[in-house]
C-alpha cells in the first residue's frame, strides 16, 4: 500500500470526498474563533492601537501566498516525475486560491499601512515581494487557461512553475537589496513577530491553523472539480470515438 | 549551431526591421518620457538611469515573439528538433541570435541616449556596463518565454505576462548599478549580481526552453 | 547485416487520444514503406512518432541513431534565402555539403540564386525535397513529399528515392496518396485504428 495510490483520480475523490467536509468544518471553526479572540479578546497596542489586530488576517493569508505557490512547485516536480494527474490538476486548483491569498495580504497590508506609514502603498520590501508573487500567480494562471490540450497544459505550467520559483526567490533578494538601497536604515518592516507578546500569539496561531485548513478545504474542493471536468472531457471524447 | 546563429543573423538582416525596430523603439520610449515628465533636468537624470533600463526590456520584449514562432509555423523547428542539432543548443543559439539582434545596439545606443535624459557622465561606464551584461540574460529569458507560449495562436499578450515578472531581478540589479554609479556609490554587488543571473540563466534555461520546445512540437 | 527499422507493436496518440495501435513492420536495407489510410487516421501521426517528434503509447521503434529525418509540407523554407543559402543550411547542421547532383536531381539548377521566396509552390516543395539529398540521413519518413508537384516532378522525387536513396541502402516511409511508381509494399492503417477504448490514453485514468 503506497502513498501514490492517492494519485489515482478515482482512489482520491473517493478517499477525500468523506474528508472536505471535516476539513471545511475545521476551517470555519479555528478561523471564527481565531479571528475573534483576536479582535476582541486581545488588549490593543499601545503604540497601534486597534489596526494591529488586522495582523490576524495579514500575516496567516501572506504565509499562505507562498506557501501555495510552495505547494504548486511540489505538485508540478511530481506531475514532471510522476505523472500523476490529480497532481497537476491540484497544482492548477491551488493556483487560484493562491491569487486570493496573496491579494488579501497585499489589501490588509496597503490597510495596515494607512495609519502606521500615512500611506496606502510603500515599496516595502515585504509588500513588493506580494506584487511580484501576484504577477507569478496571474501568469501561471494565464498559461493554464490559454492551452487547450491538458497534458500540454501541465506539462508547460509545470515547467514555468519551477523556473518561476527560482526568479520569484531571486526577486525577493533583489527587492530587499533595491530598497535598503532607497531609504537606508529606514526601518518600514512589518515584521511583528519579534515583538509580539504570548497574550497577541495564540489567537494568531489559532487563525493561522484556520487559514492552514481552509486553504486545504479550497484546493480539495477545487482539486475535485477538475478532476470531475476532466472525467467529463474524457466521456465527451469517448463518446464522440465510439 | 554556428550556421542557425548566421542563418537567424541573415534572416534577420533580410527580413528588415531585426536591428532598426527595436532601436527606433528603445529611442522612442526614450524621448517620450520627458514629455510625460516634464524637462527639468535634475528630475530627468534622476530617472534616468530607471528609464534606460526600463526601455531596453521593452525593446527587448518587442522582438521575443519573432524568436521561435516563424520556425513553429513553417516546420523548420520541427525540422531542427529531428537534426543532430541539440535543442538546447538550438535554445541557446537562438537567444545569442536575439541579443545580437537587439541587446547589443541598445547596449551601443544607450550611452548616446543618455545624454537626452542628463544622464550624470560618472554613469556613463556603469549603463554601458550594466546593460552589456544584463541583456544577455533579458534575452534568454525571453527565449524561454517563446518557447512556452510558441503554439499558442495569439501568445504574444500572454508571453509579456510570463516574460515581465522574471525580468525584476535583472531590472533591480542593473538599474541599481547605473544609480549607484551615478551616485559616486560602489557598486560591486549589483553588478555582480547582474552577472551572476546572465551567467546562472544561460547555465540553466536553454534545459528549460527545450523542455518547453519539445512539449509544443509534440 | 545492414540497418534495420524494425517497429514492434507501436501505438500512438495526437493530443492524448490513441489513433493507431499493433503497428508491425521490419524494413531492411533498400527497402521503402507507402502508408495508406483515410484522411485522419493517423499517418501524420505514425510518422512524427516515428521521427521521435512525440513519444510512441506503446510498442517499440528499433532505429538507428542519428540516422532518420522527418520532411512534411512544411519544410522549413526560409523565404529571404536563396535556394542554395537554403540548403546550405541543412547541410552544415547535419555536417554534410551540397553536392552539385542535388540542384540537378531537383530541377534547381537555375533557381539557385533565387530568393526562396519568389519560387512557385510546386518549386517551393523541390526545395524542401532537395533537403533530404543534402543531409545524408538513411531513413526517410515522409509525410505527402509530393503535395503541390506536378507530374514532371513527382517523376523526379520518385528518380531520387529511387535511384539516390534506396538504390544506396537507404529506408524511407511514405505517406502519399499517388503512386510513385516505388516497388515498395503497401500497408493500409485501417486495420490498425484504435479501439475506442484502446489504453494508453491520457484519459484512461479518469474512465
């Protein structure tokens, strides 16, 4: 019995069709109380005030912008290597949520930095590396969307994926280096970690678990539709040959 | 792999428009923001260094759908994939072709261009150098851009969307060079690093491009 | 004991949908194959698999390396070359030189110096055939080589692949629907169409 029986389209809709709503429920859960244990149960910074608590929204949706590109790189190494489809089609279904993650960390950041900068938009070195991220998303997204066969598809995605990541690590470095060339020892980072106490934390994590399942719960449901359309182009042209 | 570089060399000598286009472009772009600017000359050497850069990558940009597509429709890439020519080759040849092309007569012109932007004369050496070593590398991009979007009917939009975001590590450190230069300020770091990237990019992607090549021929 | 092509149980697919599969045949030295099939079936196909171009469903392909060449309609014919410039081309990717016999067997001899371009469609074709004299492979497959000639020509192509190439050991595969007046065996493709549900398809895991 080996992992990879998971990557038969029908062993993994029928293996996760009892597990998406378990995980959709978990989502909605540790996200709800996450979210509101931190804007309500949660003293307010002394110096930020009440815009701090954004935080519980910015920092699980940024960890989840890359952390689903992470994901579509490791799918498309296994569809080049593997070529197991459910792979490639889940690479394709993170895509999307990926998008939206990463502009619910570009928004909450551009609203957060309202009061701390008195600026919507900073070229941040954080906040740019999201833009550069969002324009990987929108191209990789293109790609899918502009070839028809599904093969050629993931196989051609598959390949920018992991080139795009070699540029999209490379843009971060290049970002971070081009803007302490701008302001130097001006500090703009939004890095909260480093001062944030127990008490701001653990609903944090809380809401980071929540965002952790509901980016599982999307791309499952996703993953599924895909595999369903696919089963449908696959009937379809059955049909049209028999 | 010397004969395809002086076929797509002659082809593009012939076909008119190879060297002239993306030039007259680069100077268009060029002159055209002052206009949107406004001609102080402390604002125009500010950017310029930005500007120059800027518009070599959309000159740059301009040809890439010209790299693979003609040979895709006539059969010659076909053709090649089945010759003892190694696609990788092929790939790589084809991005030197392109830089021959467009990325050395920007690199020639730009010096001269800077001069309609104030650029500071301390840059001069820097743009030039910057540009020399960071085009290159706009090219193989660029190739490996073509070769994903090669049999789509209309992938040229699509193949800007792709190409654009991989070119910000080469835009930051080659921008960076000249502004540093221009500011009297080191710039071993960025330089290097544009070299860095030219180099790891034509290591790396003529592998990809001919991945991306033989997935479209199939 | 000469050059073999031998193809064992060869199945292939355009676009993830098997067409063809069971394909069997052994063509020794000297020996040419004419494929024949309805519009569709698959021949194109057959042949781009064969060139290596796409990876076979199935089956084996035993072929000398570095020995085959692949020439459909289009043949790669750069407009603002001349007719030699053209062939020049070929020559120096594949290693070899053009011989003068080329420009003859072809009827190109006074075309030489002309732009690719200016050439007519059946001229045009000449060219693209007069690659296969330049590069020296031994195994020819050939995707309808005779579209847009006229009889004139087409009795020179058939000169050439008789006399040139598998007069000299040479292998060739040929899709055409006219006769070329080969002495070759004939195989129709019908019998090896795919069954609807043939595997090997990039659906089958989704049925």
């Amino acid at each position: 019995m080996s992992l990879w029986e998971y990557a038969n389209p029908k062993k993994f809709m029928s293996f996760t069709a009892p597990i998406l709503p378990v995980v959709t429920v978990a989502a909605l859960v540790c996200l709800v109380s996450g979210l509101v244990w931190g804007f309500f149960f949660t003293p307010e910074d002394y110096r930020q005030g009440s815009t701090v608590k954004i935080f519980y929204i910015h920092v699980p949706s940024a960890l989840m912008a890359i952390n689903a590109w992470f994901m579509m790189l490791v799918a498309s190494l296994i569809w080049l290597i593997r070529r197991h489809h459910v792979s490639a089609l889940a690479a394709k279904a993170a895509a999307p949520v990926g998008i939206v993650m990463t502009l619910i960390a570009l928004v909450t950041g551009a609203i957060w930095g309202q009061p701390m900068w008195g600026t919507w938009w900073a070229w941040d070195p954080r906040l740019t590396s999201f833009l550069i991220l969002f324009l990987f998303y929108l191209g990789y997204v293109a790609l899918w969307a502009a070839i028809d066969d599904p093969d050629t598809a993931a196989d051609l995605t598959s390949v920018l994926c992991i080139v795009g990541s070699v540029f999209a690590v490379l843009s971060r470095y290049a970002v971070n280096f081009w803007n302490q060339g701008l302001h130097q020892g001006a500090s703009l980072s939004m890095d909260a970690e480093e001062n944030v106490a127990d008490i701001f934390w653990y609903p944090a994590l809380v809401a980071i678990a929540g965002f952790v399942l509901l980016f599982i719960a999307l791309v499952l449901l996703r993953t599924r539709t895909e595999i369903r359309l696919r089963r449908i182009r696959a009937l379809e042209t059955r049909a049209r040959r028999s | 792999m010397i004969a395809l570089l002086l076929r797509d060399l002659r082809l593009a000598v012939r076909a008119g428009g190879g060297f002239g286009l993306g030039l007259a472009f680069f100077l268009i772009v060029v002159v055209l923001v002052p206009f949107g600017v406004g001609p102080e000359a402390e604002i125009l050497s500010r950017i310029a260094p930005g500007i120059l850069w800027v518009a070599s990558l959309l000159a740059a940009l301009l040809s890439l759908d010209r790299i693979f597509a003609l040979d895709y429709e006539d059969g010659a890439l076909a053709l090649i994939a089945t010759s003892p020519l190694p696609l990788e080759g092929a790939a790589f040849v084809k991005a030197l072709a392109h830089w021959i092309t467009t990325g050395l007569p920007l690199t020639l012109a730009a010096p001269a261009l800077g001069f309609l932007l104030n650029l500071k004369p301390d840059a001069y050496w820097f743009l030039f150098i910057s540009l020399a070593l960071g085009t290159p590398a706009l090219s193989m991009i660029g190739t490996f851009g073509a070769a994903l979007t090669v049999g789509l009917r209309r992938g040229g939009l699509l193949m800007s969307l792709l190409v654009l975001p991989l070119y910000v590590p080469t835009l930051i450190f080659g921008a960076e060079t000249v502004r540093r230069g221009a500011e009297g300020l080191t710039t071993t770091t960025p330089l290097v690093m544009v070299a860095g990237i030219t180099a790891g990019v034509f290591a790396f992607l003529p592998f990809a491009t001919a991945a991306a090549l033989r997935i479209n021929l199939r | 004991m000469g050059m073999e092509l031998v193809v064992t149980d060869l199945g292939c697919a355009r676009g993830g949908v098997p067409l063809l599969q069971g394909v069997n045949f052994r063509l020794h030295e000297g020996e040419a194959l004419v494929l024949r099939g309805a519009n569709g079936i698959g021949k194109t196909t057959l042949l781009r698999t064969l060139a290596g171009l796409q990876p076979p469903l199935g089956g084996t392909i035993d072929c000398p390396e570095d020995q085959s060449a692949y020439a459909s309609h289009a043949d790669g014919i750069k407009a603002q070359l001349t007719v030699r410039e053209n062939l020049d081309f070929w020559a120096s990717v594949h290693g070899t030189e053009v011989h003068e016999g080329v420009f003859q067997a072809f009827d190109l001899v006074e075309l030489r110096d002309r732009f690719a371009g200016t050439l007519s469609a059946g001229q045009k074709r000449r060219l693209g055939l007069a690659r296969l004299g330049v590069i020296g492979r031994k195994i020819l497959f050939l995707d309808e080589p005779t579209v847009s000639l006229d009889r004139f020509s087409v009795k020179l192509f058939a000169d050439f692949l008789k006399e040139q190439h598998l007069a000299k050991g040479g292998i060739a595969v040929i899709a055409t629907h006219i006769d070329l007046g080969l002495e070759a065996p004939e195989i129709d493709l019908e019998p090896f169409r795919a069954a609807y549900d043939a595997g090997g398809s990039s659906d089958e895991a989704f049925l």
